[in-house]
DNA sequence: TTATAAATGCAAGTAAGTTGCATAAACTAT
DNA sequence: ATAGTTTATGCAACTTACTTGCATTTATAA
C-alpha cells in the first residue's frame, strides 16, 4: 500500500499524520498476523514504548484495530475490517492461535457460525479463538 | 458442597488437603463465574498473594481449573467440567461476559457450534466468548 | 506564517505475574 | 500417635505489561 493510501487511513480516522502511525499502519499491512506492543516496541526501537502504546490506543480508539481476547495475559491487536468504525465493530471473523510459531492470525473469510444464549441475555459481540497448528508448521 | 466433598475433590487430583484450596474451590464453585487472581485476592487476604496464585496454578495443572481468554489482559479462571484431566481439557461450553457486570460465566449448556479452518490447518481447541448483556443486568 | 491543538519522549508509578528460600504444614510409613 | 519426608506457605524481591503527568516538539488550520 502506498504512502498515500496509509495517510488517507489515518485523515478518515480524524488522526495527525505522524512518523510513528505511518510506520506502525505500515507493519501491521504487511504482517497481516496479529501484534503485541511488544512486537513493535522489537520492531520500531526508535520510538518510545509509551509512544508505540498509544499509537495502538488512538488505532483502537478510532476503529483502525481491534484487540483480540487470548489466555496468555498479553494484549494482541489486529487490524479491522474496513466496516468497522469507533462506534460499531464487525469483527465475526475467527482468531486462529498456532501452538507451534505462537502467530495469531485474523481468518477473515471464515464466518463466526450462529450462537444460541440462554433467555434472557443479549449478544453484542462474539469472539472465536481456534487453537491449533497453522500450514506453515504443519 | 460439603467440606468432604471438597477434600475428595483435592484427592481425587493428587493434591493435598489445605485451608487455601479448600477455601478456593469453595468459593469458585459458590460464585459460578469466572474468577481472576486479584477476586482471590480480595476475597482472602489472610492468604499471601503468592498463594493464591500457586493455588490458580496447581489447579490449572491438576485440570480443576481452566484458563478463559478475554481481551483486558487479566487472567481470569473457571471451574472445568467433571470429564477434564490434566493431559484432556475438554471445554466446548461457551463463555459469556457481561458488558454491564463484567462478569464472566461458563454457559455449560451451550455447546460452541462446529468451526471450519482453511485448508493446511490443525485445530486442537476451540474458544468462544460471547460479550453482551446477561440476564440480571438486561 | 503564526496560533492552536495534538503527538512525542522522558520520568515515574501501578499492577500482574513470577522465582528463591526459609519456615510451616500435610502426608506416609512405621 | 510419631518421626521422617515431601509439599505448601509467606516473605522479599524481581520482571514485564500497562498507564499517567508534564514539558517539548510537531502537525494542522486560519
């Protein structure tokens, strides 16, 4: 994606085009697995840890990622639909955790199948998280 | 559930009978919900909070407890089902947090519905986590 | 180009998770 | 019941992730 591209993302968000949010816009494109700000704090030592977390916060904050539930007590972060916005998320896509190479991967064309909740509860969002082994370690 | 009851349980999993884990289980199986390492915390501050947190642990190893992923970066834990052993989880039941409460309860009745991978890829479990609103709080 | 508003870096703090070690308690086999 | 062995506990201390305040720099709009 061009650089121009990236900073079109960034204006439709309402966000100042920065170094930073470019760079980070830019890796998570290209990754496409999802990331921990550990991951860029690795990646981009040039910016400040605390720089880096609220880059991820503005992106959360205006709909550009959305962070995914997992058990291990670190926050990962994965890019949104193009549907998404700050005020409704559209995230029925599945999470697939490999057991092997650790990645966290957005299975965008696999649909969240239909759930049933007892009476009496309301669903607002549905979150599915396969753990296994992905094609490139099998 | 009688103290008994609860001994039998420790026992049955190669663990020996002490106050914190009796305590523990007998609060997890009171509230029913998920609970998290800082509920424990709060509920037993006669206990060290190393403790507690041993007591997660064995629990988790011994399969009495497992691990819910969520997004907040907390860990928070439930009671597993009778069929779990340590080398076997088997926790097709759907999680359920309420965005009002912030509880989180297993919704053991609810079977979590048959998921498709691309092709290439091993699932070995299967997560999911239903945000909305719970019956008491709707 | 200047005024305004927002982003950045640094320092510092909070909280969760984790380990080592000495002491205390639970279990096993007399 | 008791002595010996194994395991659990509490304390101190450490790592890592997350978070906030403030002064400075940078981006944007008038």
């Amino acid at each position: 994606m061009s650089q121009e591209n990236l900073k079109s993302i960034l204006k439709s968000h309402q966000l100042r085009i920065t170094d930073c949010r470019l760079d980070v816009m830019h890796f998570f494109l290209n990754e496409k697995s999802a990331l921990s700000q550990g991951d860029l704090e690795n990646q981009f030592q040039k910016y400040d840890r605390v720089t880096l977390y609220r880059t991820l916060n503005s992106f959360l904050d205006s709909g550009i990622l959305h962070k995914i539930p997992n058990a291990s007590g670190v926050a990962t972060y994965g890019l949104c639909h193009e549907t998404c916005s700050p005020d409704h998320h559209d995230h029925n896509h599945i999470h697939f955790k490999c057991n092997n190479c650790g990645q966290i991967e957005c299975l965008d064309d696999k649909v969240v199948p239909h759930v049933s909740v007892p009476k009496g509860y309301e669903i607002e969002a549905v979150n599915m998280i396969v753990d296994g082994i992905c094609a490139k370690c099998a």
